[in-house]
C-alpha cells in the first residue's frame, strides 16, 4: 500500500512536471494572411500596429512564447506611444480636429492578451499537434499519481473517524518547506493565469478538443482553469470521501458542491455558449458574481433575447430572495459549503490546510473590518456602475466607474479572490477569501447572525476544551470559546462545513436548524451543576 | 484587596479564576509548576498525535490573563504555612494569601513495582510526560514496542497515541475484561474487540510483576506476573489509575485523606483554605459519586461553585446529575445518569441494552426494576443530547417514556443513520410493550424542566 502511494506521487509529480514544462515547448509565428485577417477582424485602423506586428511575429524564426510574447507587446506598445505622441503633439498646437482623429487609431485591450489571441492562432509544436497524448501525459498522469497516492488510505488510514494522525508532524501541513513550495506555485499559476495568459497558451491547446465538444470553440485559458478546476475537485473529493466516510453530513456535503461545480458552474455554461446563449453560472450570486451589472454583461444578457432577460431577472432574486430566506432556513452554510465553486475548492483541495486560520481575536477583528469594506466596495461600484449605465455619464459624485470597476476586478477579483485566496491555501489556510474578502459572505453572515434557524448548539457541558473544533475551524472561529461555556456558536462567519463538530471527540457540537428562540444562549454556569445555582447565575 | 491565591491552573483552579473575576475585584494569583499557562490535559494526547499544537490546546490567549487581571506565577509550592497564611516556593520565595485554594489536581498513582522509575517508564498526565514519551517514543524506530499498564481511560488513551505513530502496543490489563468495573459487560466486551481491531495486543487478567532494565538504565522488558511471560519493551506507560497530587501539604495542618478533606462548602479543616478538583476529597460521597472526582467536569463544577462562597454567596457544591464522557480510538462514549456494571449494580437496577451488528455502536438503559424508573444511559457511537437526559434524570420519567421519546434526544450530526426504530422494537419485544418511537420536537427539546 505505502508503495503504491510512492508510486502514485511520483506519477503525479511527472505529470505536474510535464504540464508545467510543456509551457516552455513550441514555436510561435504568423504568416502575413494570417496576421492581416486577425488585425482587420478586430478592426484595428492602426496601420502601424499591423506592420509592428508583421516585423515581430511574421518570421521563419521559431519564436518561443516569451520571445513571441514579447515582441507583440512592444509592437502594441510602440503603435500606442506613437499615436498618444500624436495626442500631444495637436494637443500643444491645439488642432482638436487632428487630436481627436488619432483616438480611433489606438488599441485598447490589455498586451498580454493581443499576445494571447495572435499566441493561439500562431503556435506549433507537442502540445499543439498531439493534444491526446499530452492530455494523458499532464492531466492523465496527474490524476492517476493523484488517485494511487489518495486511494490506498482507506486501508492506511486505519478504521473509518478521524484520523488527523501526523497533521502537524509532517512539512506539506505544517507549513513546512513542501508548504511553502505548493504556495509559491500556486501564486505563480493565478498570477499567470490573470496577468499573463498569452504563456499558458499551450495548455489552452491541450484541451481544444474537448473544448470544441463542448461548446463548439477552441479552449481559452478560462476554460483550462474550469476544467482544472472540475478535475482538482473531482480528485481531491475522493479524498474526502475516504477520511470522512464515517461521516454522512461530509459525504453527502462533499457531492454537492462537486456536483454545483461540475454541472453549474462547468458545464451549462458551456453548453449555453454552444447554443450562442450568455454562458451563464446559474448559482453565482452578485456581489460575489460581481461584475453582474457591469454595462457588457447588462449588455450581452439584454441583447440575448428570452434566456438573457430570465439570467437577468434569476440573478436579481437569486441575490435579493433566494439567498436570504435559504440563509434563514439553513444557514449560509447551503450556499459556501454546499453550492459555491470557491467554497467547493476550499472544501476539498482545501481541507488538508483547514487548520491554519487565524483563532486569534486580532484576526477575528481583520476580518470584519475587511470583510465588511469589500461589501462595501462591491456596493458602491454597483451603484456607480449602474448609475453610469442608465444615464449614459461616466461617473458618479467623482468616481470614475471604468476606473473603480477595473480596480476592483484587478485588487479584489484577481488577487484576493484568485492569488490571496486560493495561492495562499497551504500556510494560511484554505478560506482566506471566503472569511476576510467574499462580499457575498459579508451578505449572508448578516442574514445568518441576525436572522436564521442556523446554530451549532453545544451539548450541555460535555465540552473538555481540548481544542479540536477550533484547530480544524476553516473560518478561524474559536468554537471552544463557545463551546467551553456551554454556547451554541452563532458567527456570521460560519460556513457550516461540519467539520468542528466531526472533530470533536466528545460528542458536544451539532449544526442544526431549529427555531430562533433560544439560538443565542450565552450561560455562565454549565449543564450538570447545582440546579439552584444555574438558576441563580444565569438567570441574574 | 482580598488576595485569593490559587495552586494548580487546571481546569478547577481557572474556572474559579474566571468566576471569581466576574463577581469581584479581589486580586487573584494562580500559581503552577508544570506551565506557565492553563491548557486541557485532555487534550495532550492530540499534541502526541499530531492532531494539534501543543499552543492549540490553550484555551485562552496570552492576553487573557493581563486583561482579566489574574495573576500566573510558575513555580513549586512545597509547603503552606496556614499560622502565617503564606505559601513557601522550592526556592524558598512565598507569597501571603487571605484565601488559599489548592487545587493541584492528580500525578499518576505507581503500586511500587522493581524498576517503576527506570528511564523510559512513563504515566500520561502532566505535559511533562508528553516530552518525555517524544524523548523514548518519537516513531516506531526508536521505540519497537510499547508496554502499557491499566486499563482505564488513560491507558487507552495512550494505546490510541502510540498507535497513532505505527508503535506496536502491548495493553496489560488487571480485569477480565476492559473497564468493566465501570461498564456492563457488553459494552466491554465491544471495547475488547476494537482495542483488538486497531492491532493492539490487549492482554487481559494480565497484572506487571516486574519491569526489566538495561546496562544504562532503560526499560528492557516487562515480566507478566501470572505467566512469568517477558515482554520486550522500549517504553512502559503506567495508567493504573492517579491519586490526588498533595505531597507538600503532609505535614501541614491541613487535613488530608487520599485527598485533602472538605466539607460541602469545599472547605478544609484550616480556616481560609479551601480545596478543588481532583485533589479534594468529600468527608462523606455525595450520591452515587465518588468520594474523589477525578473528573475534568466536576473539576470545572467546583470551581464555578467555590467562586460564590469566595465572592460572599455561600453555597454548597451540589452537583446536579452525573454525566460523563470519553473516546475508545473511534468510539465515543457518553453517559448521563447512573449505569452500573451488573456485577456491582444495586438490586433493583436492570438494564435494557441494544446493540448494531456492526459491533461500533450500543446503548444501555438502566431503570429500576419495579418502578420502571429512568436511572441512567451508556451510548456508545451515538451522540446524545445532554439536556435532554438531564431533563428526563430530573422530571423523574421511565424508561417507556425515555423509549418513547428517544429521538428527541439524538444528537449525530444531521443525515446519521437512526436507531430509535430499531431499539423501540427490540425493547417492545423483551418486554411486551408496544411503545411507538416518537419523531422528534423542537418544542420538548426546549421545554425546560
């Protein structure tokens, strides 16, 4: 068995090698009618960029991606500085006729993904030309190495509880050198994935075909990251599936949010764009869907005929009463911990790094200052953006709302949902966005702590503080403050993932849903003690 | 400023803390030799596994104690001075108190085996222990078997640990059965078996007759006193039981038994003194309970009491009904009330019991044979809900209604198979009923007595 999971790491770790390195294979460049038809389908008017682009790209060299990449930038760069030169230049001589002429000539768009679009017509090489054989050499090799090294604890890990044997006794969670290793990489893979997608190009090739089954078009680099995602979930709940087997609430918890990521969030939108609809994740509620009423999706869903309008309509309610009134029945765990794709990923690539929160009070007040000042944010570009779009203005009391949707989407859509929250998994545990960042979050914590049936209740007084929940609480909550005084725990911040209360070796913790009255119940003296003086303290 | 001073920071002494600070002003000083801040003993176990940082079972930050205004002081008392009202440190420092509280809690009790103090023989209770048993027994390289003496809750416990790293584990046990001067034999029995499940070579009827050294003073081997068998060993744990931690007050004028002596009021027989926890010993058992409760909840019970007498609401320590709580490897155990073994039971005790045929999961029932009375539950790997027995245990009801009610007070966590159907019918069947298991009511569960 230990062999078998040796065998398995070593698998996986060929496969993660090849899959990062196929990145550094092929050969880029364009051929004049192929650049010519790319350049007048995106209507540039820009003589100079197709000429820059022709000197950079349109060569019998073989470019690398860095190299390819590169030169597409500094043409883009060079075609932009020549034409604001322009700008300046009338703008000093005061020709407004020819200073407003040169706007049309300029190339808006980020340089990285000109480089990736003009990257996925122009490349050549492995993963190109023989996508099923590195599908199965990446993905492939991955996933079986995976699955050999998680398959064999249903014998090691002994009989089915709960077997957090080693945790803090082994480097990979304990944050040790292996921590800090998977950290680095996985801030680098968001950092490229975001910021500079023309270099995972090839990865995008892998999965063309697959892509193309699916929704007819070739594979962008979001659609490598849904589709890794769906696999890392799928692989990582098998883990799950073996250290709580004992466990129905985790098993059951485990296949829905697999089954909301791989069907909501992969695969109807895919199949929407198939049929030339909105691609539209029917689960993902605005604010943390937040560039919902952004003006090109207010767009693209008007535009779209029957389905855009009921996207548009669903979404509203889906925010406004969906989300609220399940809060109130069940607590917001139904959403983070059973439907959310960021909850899904932290539940199960997450959960060998759940015990490294933060318990501390400092932490607990971090949080809600920024939890709470994302809502805000996220509200406040809304209303700007929604304000602009009606009235056709550009700003909103000083607020620029091209300038605070590109903030927001840069700082808290690209790094601390994506770099921050998931990059950060191994050393500072696996719900750093869902605790100090998600604006949706903030949204149903109010809903929960003020108004649900959710609680954990706390046995009586069986609790013996030893610490377990509070260790293996993903949201840094201190369930022992609680629990050590015979509380139910009542915390916006609780996702409901059950795992306190597995952990607990004394039985003291439930999630339950049951009525309002009596949720809160702060005691001083506990359950078992001298009935007349449980009456007299806590009645005081 | 009254100074109430308190010895140990276990769970007694800083609930009393705590409380004591909730009423009052007095200045509070907690003192301890074994760490400078109060953590879970129960809990040490999970450090050795790895579950948990040794910080992790602290309940309270740092700060806590600043903020709160409660004094720590390390340091080993060795002896109170009652006529001066002082306490003297091994370094010969002391500290005036105008109420003293001892409340040191246990040390492993030995029964004077040849070689108990050999390197490598251990007991598991202080945080010292803990080192030491990652001294002699970091992996199964270092230490190829592991002896264990006692057969009670820390013993398993400690079987569970070594497990935990792959140590092979030989499991010494006096009884003929585990803890069954505790438990009915059924439910021993299902214990025997998953010690057995989980590869530990439990020996039962088996009492330590001699442990064995090497050339430098480590264990070697352990000989079995009825087959004079040698056990090769590199680390014997001792777990046959723990007896109140009181050596320094011996020779005071503070009146001891096994333990320190108070009345009701947790008092001891010199004025301002009084004791809690483990290391108090009640003149006269209150009810079914022991004489000495070495248990983490009456500890805690103690502490929340005493606290009103120090804060001038003198009350009795009355604790209401017994419950108690532990962990077998993957089975948990509850029980709220009072369960006795059948070879010591009361004669009017009967028990119903049920068990599933997966051998990880049984209850039993005791009620009093005439009056049907509800006297007490055992469940193993069912969770049940405590306020719920309590109520019953208090409203006085039977076991047709405790039978009848039972899904009321389940407490697995949600989508958990239940039992209640299946226990209903077999009860219906030994005894003639034909009770109907209710489905469960928010509205009893929250019904107050």
């Amino acid at each position: 068995m230990k062999i078998l999971k040796h065998i398995g790491l070593v698998l996986f770790l060929i496969g993660l090698s090849i899959f990062t390195g196929v990145l550094f294979t092929g050969s880029f460049n364009l051929s004049s009618t192929e650049l010519t038809s790319y350049v007048s389908n995106k209507g540039y008017k820009s003589e100079l960029i197709l000429n820059n682009l022709k000197k950079a790209v349109v060569t019998n060299e073989e470019l690398s991606i860095l190299e390819f990449s590169s030169r597409v930038r500094e043409a883009y760069k060079d075609s932009n500085d020549h034409y604001d030169a322009l700008i300046n230049k009338f703008n000093e001589e005061k020709d407004w006729d020819k200073k407003g002429e040169q706007y049309q000539y300029k190339i808006y768009g980020k340089p990285h993904t000109l480089s990736f679009e003009l990257a996925k017509i122009a490349g050549k090489g492995y993963a190109k030309e023989l996508p099923g054989t590195l599908w199965l050499l990446t993905f492939g090799l991955g996933i079986l190495g995976a699955l050999l090294f998680i398959l064999p604890n249903l014998f090691l890990l002994g009989k089915a509880g709960i077997k957090n044997n080693g945790i803090y006794l082994e480097s990979s969670t304990n944050r040790g050198f292996i921590a800090w290793l998977v950290l680095v990489y996985l801030v680098l893979f968001y950092l490229v994935l975001y910021f500079m997608p023309d270099y995972v190009v090839n990865w995008t090739y892998i999965l063309d075909p697959i892509s193309k089954s699916l929704n007819g078009g070739l594979a962008s680099q979001w659609f490598v990251y849904g589709f890794l995602y769906c696999i890392i979930m799928l692989v990582m709940a098998t883990r799950m599936y073996i250290k709580y087997r004992h466990n129905k609430y985790q098993l059951i918890r485990t296949t829905s949010v697999l089954f909301f990521q791989i069907v909501f969030a992969f695969l109807i939108p895919e199949i929407m764009t198939s049929l030339n609809m909105p691609g539209y994740d029917f689960k993902n509620a605005f604010p943390l869907d937040y560039d919902f009423f952004f003006d090109w999706n207010l767009n693209s869903l008007l535009n779209s005929g029957g389905i855009g309008i009921f996207i548009l309509v669903w979404g509203i309610i889906l925010t406004l009463i969906i989300v609220p009134v399940m809060v109130y029945f069940f607590g917001k765990r139904w959403y983070c911990s059973w439907v959310c794709g960021c909850g899904g990923l932290a539940e199960t690539l997450g959960d060998p790094y759940r015990q490294h929160s933060d318990k501390s009070l400092n932490a607990w007040k971090l949080e809600r200052w920024l939890i709470h000042f994302v809502l805000l944010f996220s509200l406040v570009m809304t209303l700007v953006t929604l304000y602009t779009y009606f009235t056709g203005t550009d700003s909103l009391l000083g607020i620029n709302s091209q300038w605070i949707k590109d903030t927001y989407s840069f700082l808290i859509g690209a790094w601390f949902a994506g770099v921050i929250g998931t990059g950060f998994y191994p050393i500072f545990g696996n719900r750093v966005w869902c605790r100090f960042g998600c604006p949706l979050a903030a949204y149903l914590g109010f809903v929960q702590r003020f108004k649900s049936r959710f609680r954990i209740t706390t046995n009586g007084g069986q609790c013996i503080s030893c610490g377990n929940c509070s260790t293996y609480c993903e949201q840094g909550i201190d369930v022992r403050a609680y629990a050590q005084k015979g509380e139910n725990i009542v915390r916006s911040s609780c996702v409901g993932c059950g795992i306190c209360s597995a952990v607990c070796p004394r039985g003291v913790l439930k999630l339950e849903n049951g009525p309002e009255n009596g949720r809160i119940n702060p005691t001083d003296i506990l359950l078992g003690n001298d009935v007349n003086l449980m009456e007299l303290i806590n009645n005081k | 400023m009254e100074h109430i001073v308190i010895i140990g920071n276990g769970i007694s002494g800083v609930t009393l803390a705590r409380h004591i600070r909730k009423n009052s002003n007095k200045k509070i000083t907690i003192v301890s030799a074994e760490t400078e801040y109060f953590f879970s003993r129960t809990a040490l176990m999970y450090v050795y596994m790895g579950h948990m940082k040794f910080e992790h079972t602290q309940p309270y930050e740092s700060w806590f104690w600043e903020k709160n205004k409660i004094n720590l002081k390390k340091g080993y008392v060795k002896k109170v001075d009652s006529s001066n009202k002082q306490i003297i440190f091994s370094n010969d420092e002391y500290i005036s108190y105008d109420k003293l509280v001892l409340a040191t809690g246990s040390k492993p009790t030995k029964f004077g085996w040849p070689g108990q103090d050999l390197e490598g023989v251990m007991g598991m209770y202080h945080k010292q222990d803990l080192e030491n048993l990652e001294k002699y027994a970091p992996n199964n390289q270092v230490c190829k078997r592991a002896v264990i003496v006692g057969g009670g809750l820390i013993g398993i416990e400690l079987a569970e640990m070594l497990h935990s790293r792959k140590i092979p584990v030989t499991f010494l046990v006096r009884e003929s059965s585990f803890w069954n001067g505790v438990l009915p034999a059924m439910e021993s029995e299902m214990i025997n078996k998953h010690i057995q499940n989980n590869q530990i070579d439990l020996r039962l009827n088996c009492n330590l007759k001699e442990i064995k050294s090497d050339a430098k003073g480590f264990v070697k081997s352990v000989i079995i006193e009825e087959t004079g068998e040698e056990i090769e060993c590199n680390i014997v744990g001792l777990t046959t039981g723990v007896s109140p931690n009181i050596d320094f007050i011996k020779n005071s004028t503070i009146e001891t038994n096994k333990g320190v002596l108070v009345n009701r009021f947790l008092e001891t027989n010199s004025k301002d003194i009084y004791a809690i926890g483990d290391c108090a010993e009640q003149r006269q058992a209150i009810g079914n309970r022991r004489a000495i409760e070495a248990v983490w909840y009456t500890g805690r019970m103690m502490g929340e009491t005493l606290a009103q007498t120090i804060c001038k609401n003198k009350i009795e320590y009355k604790p209401g009904n017994w419950f108690n709580s532990a962990k077998f490897f993957d089975i948990e155990y509850q029980t709220y009330g009072w369960v006795f073994p059948e070879k010591n039971s009361p004669s009017y005790e009967k028990h119903f019991q049920w068990k599933h045929q997966d051998n990880t999961k049984c209850i039993t029932i005791a009620y009093h044979k005439d009056s049907l009375l509800f006297l007490g539950i055992n469940t193993f790997g069912i969770r049940m809900r405590h306020e719920v027995f309590d109520k019953w245990l208090s409203e006085k009801r039977t076991i047709d209604y405790v039978i009848e009610y039972l899904a009321d007070a389940n407490f697995d966590p949600e989508f958990y198979s239940l039992y209640e159907k299946d226990i209903t019918s077999k009860f219906n069947q030994e005894n003639g009923k034909s009770i109907h298991s209710r489905k469960k009511s928010w509205k009893r569960i929250f019904t107050k007595a």
